[in-house]
C-alpha cells in the first residue's frame, strides 16, 4: 500500500492523507470502507 511506504519514507502527512482521501472515496462501499479503516489502523 501506497501509504505504508510513505510512512516509512518518513512522510507522515502524505500517509494520512491518503488514508483519508480513501476512507472518504469509499465511505459508501461498506466492503472497501471497513478495509481503509483497518490499513490506518495498522498503518499508523
């Protein structure tokens, strides 16, 4: 996952923003949203 390797470049903004604009394209995707919600978890 994109936001995995930001985060471990040492961009911490970018990581979440990703994670963010991804949790809010897929809000309505009960499958996709729960999947986003779990890779922050395990991200940050």
């Amino acid at each position: 996952m994109e936001a995995v390797r930001k985060m471990k470049g040492g961009k911490c903004e970018e990581a979440v923003q990703l994670l963010r604009d991804a949790n809010m394209r897929y809000k309505n995707e009960p499958e996709a949203a729960f999947n986003v919600q779990m890779a922050s978890f395990l991200d940050l």
